[in-house]
C-alpha cells in the first residue's frame, strides 16, 4: 500500500498503473502505450482517477493476473482441417486482465477494486444474427507450434487439445475460448492457463469441453495463482463456427 | 347415571340480534359497504401478487396481462355481491341488457376490434413491454400493452396512444428485438479520390473501434456514381443498445480521419457546359456598391 502521497507504478505489458493514496482515499489511475510508445513515468496532471474511501484498519494490495471476463473469439494463424478422429494441439495468447485488490491485513478480506485490461480487445459477437454473447476478439493468432519468442509478460499462454470424435472432417477456422473457466499458473516469467481438452461431437452435439484442472505439460513446475472465475470441470457447448456460419454479405 | 340434559340447539345458541343501524329500510348497507370496502383493496392486492409472479416468472408484459385479466374479474364478481346485497335483482338489467347490447354493439365495433386486435397482439407477441418500436412516424418505447392501445414514450417524453386495430393492420419495426445492429453509414467521396485508399481507411476506422464487432465484420459497400460524389456504404455491426452512440463515434471518426488525410467530401454540385467543353462562361465583374435600377448590370 502506498504511503500517503506517494505514487507507486505498476506496469503489466502495455499497462501503466498508477497508485495513490491521500488521507483515507486511494486512488488509482492508468494509462496504455499507444503506437509502441509507453505512457510517461508519472501520471499526466489530467488523468482521471478512481477512487475509493477505505476503512479504518490496516490494509495491503494484492495485484493479480486474471482472464478477461467474457468469451474469446481465436483464430488460428492458418485455418486446417481436422480429420475425423484426428487431433491438434494449438496455443493462444491472451492478454491478461490485472485485478487490484484491498485485503485487510487481519481478517484477510478481500476487495476488489477494479480489473484492467492490459491490452483493449474488440467487441465481437458469438452466435448469429437472432441470438448469442457478446465475447473479445483476439487480435493474436492461436498456433500449431509453441516458440520462446511468443512469451510475453502479460500474455497468457492457454493450451487447446482439440480432436474430432465425429464421423465429419472439421474445419478449424475460428472458436471460441471460455476463460471464465481457467485458473491461471505461473512459471518465472511465464503465465499459463489450464488445458482444454475439446472433442468435437458434429455439427448439431457441439463439443464436450473438459478444463484439467493442472498446467499443460509445457508448463511442468507452474503453480496456480488465481483460481477460475467459475469453476466448472466440464460442460458440452458449441465452439466451433465456420466464417459462413453468420449469413448477411457472405450468405 | 344423573339425568343428562340436551338442550336444544335453538336454545344453546343464542339468536343474534342485528342492530337497527345495519339495516337501512331493510337494506344490509353496512355488509354492502365492508364487500366493497374489503373486496377491492383484497382483490388489488391478489391481481398484484399475481401480477408479481408472472414478472419474475416470464416478463413485465405478461405480468400486465396478469394483473389486468385478475383485478377487473374480481371487481365485477365484489360489485355485482354488492349490488344483490342491496337487493337490486340483475334479472331486469339483464332483461334490458339485450336490447341495449344490440345498441352497444353497433357502438362499440371499433372497441371491440381493437380488444380483439389485443388479444392477438399478446398471442403473436411482436414486442413486449420496453421494447422501442416504429409505427410510421412515431418511433417510442412500449409502455404498455393495453386492451384497447398501446401507449408509446417518446424520446421527447411525449405519451402516444395507437389502437391496437391500428397495430395489427399496420407495419410495425421492433428496432430493439434483437442484441445486434448493423450501422449503415453513407459516405459520398470526390469523384478524384481513390477508391481502394478510401475502402481501406473505412475499415480501418471501423476495426479501430472496440465498440464495433469483429464479427459479423465490418464491410464497406459501393453504392453507385453520384451527381455530385462517388458514394459508398460502411456496415458495421454493435450492440442494440449502444447503437446510437457508437454510430456518432464512427461519424466523427470518419471526419476527422478524412480531414487528416486530405480527403474530399464534396457537397452537391453541377458543372455547366455551354455547348463546347471548351469555351469559357462570358463573366462580367459587377461592382461591389449596392445595385441599382433593379439590378441592371452597367454595361
């Protein structure tokens, strides 16, 4: 917790965050690099600040990674086609959410504050033109291959165990990844989610979804520091869509 | 065993003895009056139970029809307890009633459609209860859905009643039945501009915006060669809700992008020819002190 008039700064990829405190008030700030160019060292004398009056007892702060709080919308970096009883291993990064929180030192409380996104994704829609959710875009590309120059500080590395259970070949061109079921483990340096496992059912069963609850392999040593947002250890959901799955100009 | 006695049930129980002030020339009024006085809060009181539960179990509209479809029951069944409480027999009212019924009938032709229209209205169910509809040039929020109309909030707070007749005949557009829009935005472009450059900054801006979907995507449309402009169509798609304030986003982001980059967006014009695409319009310059003589130009 910043002392009483002093600024600390945390940065998390792109995100700046700065962190104050003036009598029972904290308040706290941020700011995201725009073109490759970091924001300044201290805040601009314009930023707008949140704030929050606190309690009166001993206080500290947790940061945490966390998942964005609604589906991803990925692509893979080269759509293919999954045969029928065949399976694929793809990886995607996804920028991690930061959660600031205040915890009473005593009791251990927890409040959250506020979750920032360290990279601003896009809106997209998932389902059709009738009905559906409302999920980001992931401006990365997910990949068959897992190479040390795609680890980034604030991205998260989630594994995708994909296979075909049904009797048709299935083209792999978008899907959709569920994080509100992942937990999040940490290696030096590195932040992984839990695998998923899908099998995909056919076209009109959707895919049984299946979190393992542990690190892929690639990430052997890693420890979970932040539990899911929902816990769930399985569910069947449509994950798949064709580009002309959403009719309009494509038909 | 001691003589038991039985008393008859007359004499166990005590005849009531109802004060003079109950009755009214023989009428129960004070009865009549605790029926009505009790029954209607009683019967409010149900129909807004009722009404309650159809909001939490299925939606503000139903719970309307609920409501109404129990309170207004309820009352006719308190009034008409009332009224035979008072001893008026229904008998010649209904007797009467058939002859003015054929009168009310003849009357009411156009309330009796829209009652009916109503009913249809609930069953198909175009729009519900705060729902934003366009009935020719009224666009409002729904209100509710009445048996007789449909009463609309403007967006400048004004109330509109529409018969529900009116509705079922009429097209109706539910602007807010589904979660997504697509924002068309006209963009006319000088005839000396480059298309493909103008395509590409349109989508630029559109996918620049978190607030437009990725998907369905953004697409920029050719509608055809102007009088005065090349015209394009740029369709990208948001959220019902925050339809209006990401279509003025694009607006001025498109603007602004245009000024920064030189682009022209030309107002409407005409080039004149003279018959030879060559010649010269003959200009004469004309003083810049008030006209005189009826604007004659000084020779």
């Amino acid at each position: 917790m910043p002392t009483v008039g002093a600024i600390e700064r945390i940065s998390v990829g792109p995100l700046t965050v700065w962190i104050t405190r003036v009598g029972d008030e904290l308040r706290v700030s941020h700011a995201r690099a725009e073109h490759g160019v970091a924001p300044p060292i201290d805040p601009p004398d314009d930023i707008d600040w949140n704030r929050w009056s606190l309690r009166d007892v001993p206080h500290h702060l947790s940061v945490l990674p966390v998942f964005p709080d609604r589906p991803l919308l990925i692509k893979p970096d080269h759509s293919f086609t999954l045969m029928r009883m065949a399976s694929a291993r793809i990886y995607s990064r996804v920028p991690a959410w930061v959660r600031l929180q205040v915890v009473e030192t005593e009791t251990g409380l927890a409040s959250t504050l506020v979750e920032l996104p360290t990279e601003t994704l896009s809106d997209t829609w998932w389902g059709d033109f009738v009905e559906g959710s409302l999920a980001y875009w992931l401006p990365t590309k997910a990949r068959r291959e897992l190479r040390p120059d795609l680890f980034e500080p604030h991205l998260i590395i989630c594994t995708l165990q994909l296979s075909n259970g049904s009797t048709d070949n299935l083209a792999v061109e978008q899907l959709v990844l569920r994080v509100d079921h992942l937990s999040i483990f940490e290696r030096p340096g590195e932040l992984w989610g839990e695998e998923v496992v899908v099998e995909y059912q056919g076209e009109s069963l959707g895919s049984d979804i299946r979190m393992e609850d542990l690190p892929p392999r690639e990430a052997e040593g890693a420890v979970e520091i932040t539990p899911a947002r929902a816990q769930s250890r399985g569910f069947r959901a449509r994950t798949f869509a064709r580009f002309m799955a959403l009719g309009g100009f494509r038909g | 065993m001691g003589d038991v006695k039985i008393f008859a049930l007359q004499e166990a129980v005590p005849a009531v003895e109802v004060p003079d002030v109950l009755y009214v020339g023989g009428i129960p009024l004070l009865r009549a009056a605790l029926i009505l006085v009790i029954g209607i809060p009683a019967a409010w009181a149900i129909a807004r139970f009722a009404r309650d539960y159809a909001i939490r179990t299925y939606d503000a509209q139903k719970g309307l029809v609920v409501h109404k479809s129990v309170f207004y029951p309820a009352v006719l069944v308190i009034l008409v307890t009332v009224l035979r409480e008072l001893g008026l027999s229904l008998t010649p009212l209904l007797g009467a009633a058939g002859i003015v019924g054929i009168a009310v009938g003849f009357a009411s032709q156009t309330s009796v459609s829209n009652i009916i229209s109503g009913f249809f209205l609930l069953a198909e169910a175009p729009f519900k209860v705060g729902d934003v509809i366009k009935v020719g040039e009224t666009t409002g929020v729904v209100m509710t859905i009445d048996m007789l109309s449909v009463k609309l909030r403007t967006f400048d707070n004004q109330m509109v009643r529409i018969p529900n007749e009116a509705l079922v005949k009429t097209e109706v557009t539910t602007v807010t039945r589904f979660p997504i829009r697509r924002m068309d935005i006209p963009v006319g472009i000088a005839y000396k501009e480059d298309a493909g450059r103008i395509r590409e900054i349109l989508l630029e801006i559109a996918t620049a915006n978190p607030r437009v979907l990725m998907e369905p995507e953004p697409i920029v449309i050719f509608e055809g060669y102007g009088a005065s402009s090349v015209d394009f169509k740029l369709a990208s798609w948001t959220q019902t809700p925050i339809f209006l304030p990401v279509r003025n986003e694009l607006f001025e982001e498109i603007k602004a992008r245009f000024d920064a980059e030189g682009i022209e967006i030309p107002f409407p014009h005409r080039s004149l020819y003279t018959g030879s695409d060559t010649a010269p319009f003959p200009i004469r310059i004309v003083s810049d002190g008030p006209v005189e003589d009826g604007g004659a130009l000084e020779p």
